[in-house]
C-alpha cells in the first residue's frame, strides 16, 4: 500500500513537475507537421555545423558568430512568440517571418562582406549604419522574447547613457556618441554583439549543452539519479543526500537551476517527504543542490566558458580552480540535511527497496566514459570544443554498448534539435549582453564604476565585496545567470582586482553571487519550482533554500581571502585551508541547523556560527579562535549527548 502511495505521489510530482516547466522555462510554441519539421532540419543543420566548425575551424572569428547567431535567430523567431496572448501558438505571424528574414538577411551580408566592412572600420557607409541599427534592434528584440524585458531594458539603459553622456552629471558624464558610431560599432565588430560572449556561446556554450542533451538521451540522468540514491539514499536522511548528490551529477549536464530541480526533484522530493521531511524543506533541499549544479565542474554554467575567456586562460583550469569551493558547497549541503534528518530522527531508505549500486554500475558505467573521456581532454590542453566534440561522439558510440541503451536515429536526431533549441536563450542573452559590454567599453563606464566602488568602500576590500555581491543579486533578480556574470564582471572586476585580488578569484565572486539569485528571495525560481512540486508555500520553501545554500554566500569570501581553496600556493597551504574551510562548513551547518548530536542551545549555535565565521579568513590568529569557538560548542554538545544517552 505504502508503494501504491509513493508511485501516485512520483505520478503527481511528474505531473506538476511539466506544469512547472512549461511556466518556468517554456516560453516557444508548440509547432507541428512542416513547421516542425524545419525547425528540426536547422536544428540538424546548426549542431551538425558547429561539429564541423570544432573539427576543423574553417571560418574567422567574426564569421562564425554571425553564422552561429543567424542559426540562433531562425529559432528564435519562429519558435518564440511576439507576444503569448496576441501572436498565433501553432505558427509564426508576418511579424516574425519578417524579422527572420531581416536577421538572415544581415547575417549573409556580415558574413559576404566582413573583410570590406573590417577594412572600412571608422568610415561607415549609409548601409553600414542601417543594417548596424536594423541589427541592434533585431537582437533587443530577440533577447525580450527568450529571456524577458530585464536583459533588454538594461541594454537600452546602456545605449542611452552612451548616446546622452555629455547631459549627464559629472560623474558619469562623457563625450557621447552618434547613432551612426553606436550602432556600428556594436554590430560590425567584434566589439559589441559579435564580442566574447557571442563568440563563447558560438564556440563552447552550444556544443556543451549538446553534449548535456545527448547523455539526457541516451540515459545518463536516470543513471547519475540511480547512483545517488544507491550511494546514499540507505544513510540517515537518505533521500535528501541522495538529491543533493543527483543534482550534483546531473547539474554537470544541465544549465538551468529550475530545469535541474524539476527534473531530479519529481522523483527525490516524493521520497524525502515520503521519510518524514516537511514539504517545504524537501523543496528547498532539491533547490539548493540544484542551484549548485551551475558551478559544479566539468561542464558549469555557461558563465563558466565566459570566465576562461575573459582571463584567457584554459577552461581545465577554470574548472581547476572551481572544484574545490563546488565540493565544499555540496558539502555544506549535504551536512544540513544530515542535521536536520539528526534533528527530526529521519531514517533512511531499506536497502531492498534501492537500486543495488553493483547493478547501477554494471548497467550504466559505460555513462560515465565520455565525462571521463572529456576531462582527460581537457586536462591534456585540448580547447574546450575539440573536447567535447570527441565526447559528444563518444556518447553515442558508448550506447551501443550495451542493448537497452541504444541511441536510434530519431533519437539521435531528437538530442541535436534538444540541444540546438536549448541554446538559443544562451545565445540571445550573450549577444544581448554584448551591446552592454560595448556601450561600457566605448563610453569607459568600467573605469568609473570601479572608481565608485572604490570610493563607496573607501579603501576596504572588506565593504568592497558586500557591495559587489548586493550588485550580483540585484541583477541576477530579474536577469539570467550568464548575462548578469557578463555585466557585473565588466564592471566591478576592475576594482577588485585593484584591491589586490587575484582576478580568476575576483571572477569567480561574482560567478557564485550570480547563480545565488535563484535561491534569493524574494525572487528564488529554482525554489518556487521545488515548492510547486512538494506542494509547499513557496516564501518558505525559498527562505529555507536560502538558508541551506548559506555556504554559497560564505565561500566565495574564503577564496578571496584564501585563494589556496583555488588550488593556488604550495600543496601545505592547500591543504590547510581545505581542513579549516572543511571544519568552518560543518560548523556552520550545526549553527544554521541547530543540531549535531541534538538540538543545539542559543550559546551552542552562537559558537558554530562564531567558529565558522572566524575560519573564513585565513590566518594563524583567526583559525586558533575559530577552532575554540567551534570546539567549545562541538564539547558541549558530545557531554550533552553522552548525558542524555545514560539517562
């Protein structure tokens, strides 16, 4: 009977977890007969040639980004509508079909003519400054229909400020520019929209989501959720590790916070209330975790990729310098529900009723080749999209080893259009973003905004970062993960780095504090979807996903005042900071928890927190007080324990 129940609650879940999406995520319309069709020919057509183009790199930069935006925008215009209450939901509209043929249009001509209009840089003909302007909007308006109006409101913010600089104070004011220097500078360069993020998103963002959507079908995530709950799902709170461990692996192949949450989340969060959690905590539990997944390496949000370029430097060390504060996260995580399932007297799952972890293994180990194939890749100073384009291959060829796993070709087929589809909110937010990086670029905003933050800390890194980090999660509110990485970083890096901070720790603050817009309230989408699928208030369910991802707020302060958590100084120092940084966690998570062996008094969880606040900067001084506190505590709570035991 009780299984009877638990399949309906898995049943409701699914279903709630698709309303979710299409209320969350889905934002195109449901096409069919010859108009799916074509959309599924330039979904084959677009991943078949960004392989070719990570094989044997034919093109120049800039024609590759407006061959890779004009596959984007046919997406774009015929998949997502003008408006969802006035556009038709089963076919484009002539609004459409004319904006499609206009960005086709200017990609050909870009692409025809790029080294005459390179060559004529700074003596724009009248064409020029037309197809320049017709550009900028085509892509404001492109970026309005897959993301919102935050991302497009902000770039037009940027567009007046460089066109209306000289009527501003002085602060901001400059010189100003023209239509006819603004629209060309932002559209026929690799200055504005074609710039890095465009390109990144060109090169490595499109070929890494279509390796994440070929293991989705070829069976990798129900694998990655087997093996969790069979690693953990036995252990006390079992359910609730078990999704903070499915999350973590299926996060390596999934972008999108809510996507991870409603698709690891139908099937753990049933079984963490099923074990006695409350709604609200089990929907946090899977927010959070699935939150993490974006700075989980190898394969990280999509900022990530950005990341590597902006520093110029190697995405294996990007990704390096990102595990160790990923794993700490998780395990921050982790620890909390292990307190609270302490707390609540939570047991875990018979072991009759798991997947055995020999049979997951035995069934699914062929999954993990192509993860371990690209990391070795990467490790072996392959570029990002010659790595993933030998493990994309090497996906499809290891589900032919064994029967049940078998990609067919309408499957295969399905992962290029899953993948190319999947892209194009990416794509549209980075070439929106690059009309932002442009404006701050020719107008030197940067400069002044780095100066403001500054003079506003007034010296000190320490209000120097709080304000960088409120900046993050004010845009990240209303603004994707990778666009609000973009405009941050453009214009707060500077002044870190200025403080003395080493710049792949100063990107990666801000890196943290843009994913953390998901579980902030009062806009948490990932935990709004967790609550819809627990069937649990949604305020609560986000405030307590806040509180459980508390680590991903503490630790990007650890590497920035310890970049030995970035693997960066001698193997002792290392290794030491990983200890105190380990024991500041797990401190942490008694005092927000408030139980380790049991429920924790006032004075107890004051010195957790004391503890791992002290164990956040490094030094001598600070980690002797840290372990006191922490220590004092943990005594307190072991004599307690070994008191109410006896008695």
């Amino acid at each position: 009977m009780l299984e009877k129940d638990l399949d309906q609650e898995i049943q409701r879940a699914e279903e709630k977890g698709k309303e979710l999406l299409e209320k969350y995520e889905k934002k195109t319309r449901d096409l069919s007969g010859g108009l799916d069709l074509l959309i599924t020919f330039i979904a084959i057509i677009a991943s078949l040639y960004h392989l070719f183009y990570a094989f044997v790199h034919p093109f120049f930069a800039l024609d590759h980004r407006v061959i890779h935006w004009g596959f984007m925008s046919c997406l774009i215009f015929l998949l997502y509508p003008f408006s969802k209450r006035f556009s038709p939901k089963k076919r484009p509209s002539s609004f459409d079909l004319l904006f499609l043929l206009l960005s086709i249009g200017i990609c050909l001509w870009i692409f025809i003519f790029s080294h005459q209009i390179l060559q004529r840089a700074g003596k724009y003909q009248p064409l020029d400054v037309l197809m320049g302007t017709l550009l900028v909007l085509l892509v404001l308006e492109a970026g309005r229909r897959t993301v919102g109006w935050s991302v497009p409101i902000v770039a037009v913010l940027f567009l007046l400020y460089a066109l209306f600089g000289p009527y501003l104070p002085d602060l901001l004011a400059h010189k100003g520019y023209s239509i006819k220097r603004l629209s060309t500078y932002l559209s026929l360069s690799t200055d504005g929209i074609f710039s890095i993020p465009l390109g990144v998103s060109a090169q490595f963002i499109f070929l890494y989501i279509l390796y994440g959507s070929m293991l989705r079908k070829s069976g990798a995530g129900r694998f990655f959720t087997d093996l969790a709950f069979s690693l953990t799902g036995w252990a006390r709170g079992g359910p609730a590790k078990a999704a903070v461990v499915s999350s973590c692996f299926f996060g390596m192949i999934s972008g999108s916070s809510v996507a991870n949450t409603v698709t690891t989340g139908t099937f753990t969060i049933p079984l963490m209330k099923r074990t006695g959690y409350p709604p609200h905590f089990a929907g946090a539990v899977e927010a959070s975790a699935s939150t993490m997944g974006q700075i989980m390496p190898p394969i990280m949000g999509a900022g990530a990729f950005i990341m590597a370029e902006f520093l110029g430097l190697p995405y294996f060390k990007v990704c390096l310098a990102a595990a160790l504060p990923a794993t700490l996260s998780f395990f921050a995580i982790f620890m909390q529900v292990h307190y609270r399932a302490v707390l609540m007297g939570i047991k875990g799952i018979p072991k009759t009723e798991l997947p055995s972890i020999q049979t997951t293994l035995v069934q699914g180990w062929h999954h993990l080749l192509s993860i371990f194939l690209l990391i070795y890749l990467l490790a072996q100073d392959f570029s990002p999209e010659r790595a993933v384009f030998w493990a994309i291959l090497a996906t499809i060829f290891c589900s032919y080893l064994r029967r049940e796993t078998r990609m067919s070709l309408s499957e295969i087929i399905a992962g290029f259009k899953e993948g190319a589809t999947g892209a194009v909110e990416v794509a549209a937010a980075c070439a929106t973003a690059g009309i932002i990086i442009g404006s701050i670029t020719v107008t030197g905003l940067g400069l002044k905004f780095s100066s403001l933050i500054i003079d506003l800390s007034m010296g000190y890194l320490l209000l120097a970062l709080p304000l960088t980090a409120v900046a993050c999660l004010a845009l990240g509110m209303g603004v994707p993960t990778t666009a609000s990485y973009i405009i941050i970083s453009s214009l707060a890096v500077p002044a870190l780095i200025n403080y003395g901070v080493v710049a792949i720790a100063a990107h990666m603050f801000i890196f943290y504090f843009a994913t953390r817009a998901d579980v902030t309230p009062p806009v948490a989408l990932a935990a709004y979807a967790g609550a819809g699928i627990a069937g649990a208030n949604p305020s609560k369910t986000g405030y307590t996903a806040f509180w459980l991802g508390m680590a991903g707020y503490i630790i990007p302060f650890m590497f920035i005042y310890g970049p030995e958590l970035m693997l960066r100084g001698s193997p002792l120092h290392i290794l030491w900071a990983t200890l105190t940084a380990t024991v500041g966690i797990v401190f942490l998570a008694a005092g927000v928890q408030r139980c380790m062996f049991l429920r924790t008094t006032w004075y107890e969880s004051l010195m957790f927190f004391a503890g791992a606040l002290l164990l956040i900067k490094p030094g001598l001084t600070t980690d002797l007080f840290g372990f006191a506190f922490g220590g004092f505590a943990l005594a307190s709570q072991m004599l307690r324990n070994r008191k109410e035991m006896k008695s």
